[in-house]
C-alpha cells in the first residue's frame, strides 16, 4: 500500500507551527527609522514584519498583509493554510478587516509625519532647529568618518587625525547605516515571534499534559471502581454461601434438639408419676404397683452425635484470594501489545484500553511533539522489543485498507516517509483488495480468501518479522533482517475518505490462566 498523506477530507494540523524557510521572499516595504512601539509590534504581519497593509484576518484569530498572505498560498499551493498555525483555511479570499485596516493606516501615517519631521530642517512652528555643533571647533556637524565611525565638522574633516579617512555627508551616513539596522532587526523580529510561538506551544503542552492526567486517573478510578465492585460482588455472594450453610447446619441440629426435647417430656412425666406413687400410702400404691410400674419400662436410646454439624471453615477460606483471583479471569483481558498514544496522527481515534484504533478523519487539537507522526495515520505500541521473541495478533476483519508490522525506534515521525525496511519499516498492507508486502520494491501476496486477524511474530535475535493468518494458521510472508535498535509494534488504520474505511484495527487479548504449580 503506497504510503499517503491525510485524506482530503481531513483537516491541517492547527497546533503546527511554521519553520521560517516556508516564508515566501517578499520585497521588503519601508520600515520606520525609529524603534518601534509595542502597539505597533503587535500590528506588524508575521510574514514581512511590517505594519499591515490591507489586513485579513483568518478564522484561526490571525492577521496578515493581504498580499503576503496570498504570496505564502501561492508558494504553497494547492493547499491553503494559516503560515501561523497551519490550520486549514477555506477555499474563498478573506475579506479586508476595514476595522484593522484604519487602525494600520493611521499608524503608518503617523510614522510618515515624524519622519518628514525629521527629514525637514524647521520645527513645528517654522524656526529653525538647533543645529548639533563640534564641541572641539563650535562648527556644525554635517559629515560622518565612516572609517573612524565618527560625527565630523569641516574643520575635523581636514585634521591630520582624519586625514585619508572616508568620509560622507552626515544625512548620506545615517540613512545607509539606519537601512543596514532596518535589515539587521527583521531576523531579530523573526526570531523573537518565533520564541513567542515555542512558548505558547509549552503552553498547549502544560494544558495538553493537565487534560491527560485527568483523563487517565478517570479511567484509572472506573477501572478500580470495577474490580471493587467485582470484589463487593463476590464477597457478598460468598457471606450468602456462608449464612445458608449456617442455617442449615442449625435445622439439622434443631431437628436432634427438638427429638431429644419430646424425649425429655416422656422420661419427665414418667418420672413424676412414679414419685407421685411412691409417695402414696402403702395400700394405694401396692394397687397401682402393676400401672406405675408399666408406665416406667420406657425404652431409652442414647442420642446419637450429629455428623458434619459444624460450618466447614476450611472450604469458606481456603486459598481463598487465589479463588477469587482465578475468578477474576472473566473480569480481566490481557493484551501483549497496547497502543502509545503519544504516537498517534490526530486523526486517530483510540480505544480506552489503548487495544484499538481507527480513523475518524476528523482532526483533534494535539501537541505536535517529536514522537508524534504528523504526515500519515500512524501509531505505535506503547512498549518496544531489544531481545527475545515477541507476537501479537491483529483483528483486521472491519478495515478495508491497513497497515500492520514493526517499526525501528529512529524511524522518522514528521513530513513523508519511506514505509519500506530501508526507511525503518517491516510491514505488510491491504490497499484496493490487494495484499502486499512492503519492500522494495513491492511485493504482492497471493492470499487465498480474506484475513481476518494476522499475527505478527518478531525474532530480535533472529532478525525476522513474520506474519501469519491466525485463522487458517499459514505464513504470509517474513522479512529477514539485522536489528540495532529498539523494535516497536506499528498499525495503520489507513484513509477515512468520505467514511469509506471507518473501521478498527483490534489487538487481540490472550488467553490469561491462573494455577497451581503443586499440582502439576
């Protein structure tokens, strides 16, 4: 699959900012001879540092002379975008801010009245200005020693200290050496907005960094609320195991309790017959004597122990985290690879568990830090190999145009890229139907059927990176090489044109078992 830039549908990128080699060369317009004031600063074009002439203003909140701007679109076309901030621009001319437009204009008429003023020989009210005088000779100074870089009276023009010197007419002087200070200001000026810009880029960066923190220790809190609520959940279930054996074992023993009971009334009321007729006198209880005596030849059985009658303990606690633990297999996924965000082309859109990620082919408003690509729709694992032998498999059945495999470390992040193993890249691609693996040049596969996850294995050691199809379990292809660096995952969802390709790529969890090594 041919490596592509975002799709058109996709916006520029609104964090990037400019390099200054992408400022069109623009005929320099004339600049004040005197330093300027920060209101003035502030209404001075990014591209030619000059007050604005014919102020636009972008969606995006910045301004630019109307011909600058068009100057920068044309270096840059077919693309329009904002030489500021790179965000994407709409196809129609902006208008003149007329608001802006009046503020510049009085600004630079007020510059050209302080400099008629000073080009003229006569203050406001028509006398003549104090002419400067040579402190040595009282004459005025009207020539400059461009050799001694000094400001002379004719007198000093003849001294022998002057002698052989070149010199100029003071006026001829000033306005050379105001032009080459003019030219010396503007990379200054350059220089300081583009400080201004690295410092609102740290500015996105705290921002960015204070919205991540949140968002994790969210997801952090959620996922320990769930194995809290798993764990409430199973100690409920297991005090409800408990109070039932209790109750049963008490109706077992409450059975005997109520057997011994009714034997307890019989022997109790025989008892007492038998003391009433001993108490008697002798007559009556010699005629009861074959009665009383019927009454006390009862038949006694010793009461039995009650087996199991006591809660089984042993079966309640036993082992009892690891149990749970073991339990916890339905609860917990593992997957060997997850995603780096901090990797990803702002168009991506990735999973919670980082286990996922797709094209939604609209633009977020990221940091544009060294890690991060920013040409193609790439994103790597989180975690990167220097040894060993390491797989993973990717559920590619919901994407029609992908790229999957391993990346070096040093592999480029910014501008194009060269996908093949000479750029860094070990991959192998889906792109109109077709299956291929990226060397160079190209290499088509010939696949019978669709793949629906493929797993990719890497042997550091070995230098292989080999693909397979998990579900036929065949080769698809392998890449001998000699690895240096450290080796990272790599997955590309590909274009979202249109919504055309709106599917994930999915790593897949593996199987996670918990047992007892004593009993093996």
């Amino acid at each position: 699959m041919p490596l592509r830039p975002r799709a058109s549908s996709q916006p520029g990128r609104a964090s990037t900012l400019p390099s200054l080699k992408n400022f069109p060369v623009l005929r320099p317009r004339a600049v004040s001879s005197h330093t300027q004031s920060p209101l003035e600063d502030e209404l001075s074009c990014p591209v030619c540092c000059e007050i604005f002439t014919d102020p636009v203003v972008l969606k995006c909140s910045h301004s630019f002379c109307r011909l600058c701007l068009k100057a920068f679109w044309n270096k840059k076309a077919p693309k329009r975008e904002c030489p500021v901030c790179r965000r994407k621009c709409s196809l129609t001319e902006p208008t003149i801010s007329l608001a802006l437009k009046n503020v510049c204009d009085a600004i630079a008429q007020e510059q050209k009245g302080k400099a008629s003023s000073r080009s003229g020989s006569y203050l406001a009210n028509g006398t003549s200005k104090p002419e400067a005088l040579c402190a040595a000779h009282g004459e005025g100074l009207k020539l400059y020693c461009q050799s001694d870089e000094e400001v002379l009276c004719c007198v000093c023009q003849t001294s022998k200290k002057h002698q052989g010197h070149s010199v100029c007419p003071l006026e001829e002087a000033a306005n050379d050496l105001k032009e080459e200070m003019r030219q010396i200001v503007i990379p200054l000026k350059k220089s300081l907005r583009r400080l201004y810009e690295a410092k609102q880029e740290c500015d996105d960066i705290t921002v960015h960094i204070k919205n991540q923190r949140q968002q994790t220790e969210k997801q952090i809190h959620e996922e320990f609320e769930e194995l809290r609520q798993f764990l409430l959940k199973e100690e409920t279930a297991r005090i409800a195991v408990l109070a039932e054996e209790e109750e049963a074992k008490k109706q077992t023993v409450k059975k005997k309790t109520d057997m011994i009971s009714r034997d307890i009334i019989t022997f109790s009321q025989a008892v007492m017959a038998i003391e009433n007729e001993i108490a008697n006198d002798d007559s009556l209880f010699l005629q009861n004597y074959k009665n009383v005596k019927r009454r006390a030849q009862i038949t006694f059985y010793e009461p039995e122990n009650i087996p199991n009658c006591l809660i089984d303990i042993a079966e309640h606690v036993t082992s009892l985290k690891f149990r749970v633990w073991e339990k916890m297999q339905s609860l917990v996924e593992y997957t060997p690879v997850t995603l780096d965000p901090n990797t990803a082309y702002p168009c991506l859109s990735l999973s919670k568990s980082l286990t996922s990620v797709s094209n939604t082919g609209t633009m977020k408003q990221l940091p544009d830090n060294p890690e991060r690509f920013d040409h193609f729709v790439f994103v790597m694992g989180s975690k990167g190999f220097t040894s060993g032998c390491h797989s993973w498999e990717v559920d590619v059945s919901q994407n029609n145009d992908w790229l999957i495999g391993v990346v070096k470390a040093s592999v480029a992040r910014k501008g194009k890229i060269s996908g093949c193993p000479e750029g860094g890249f070990w991959t192998i691609a889906l792109s109109d139907g077709k299956y291929t693996a990226m060397t160079t040049p190209h290499t088509p596969l010939d696949l019978k059927g669709h793949l629906e996850r493929v797993r990719v294995k890497i042997d550091y050691n070995a230098g292989e990176v080999s693909f397979f199809d998990s579900v036929g379990v065949t080769p698809i292809y392998t890449f001998n090489d000699q690895f240096t660096e450290t080796m990272f995952p790599f997955f590309c969802p590909g274009a979202n044109i249109n919504g055309n390709n709106p599917g994930p790529l999915k790593i897949c969890p593996v199987r996670v078992a918990v047992w007892n090594s004593a009993s093996w």
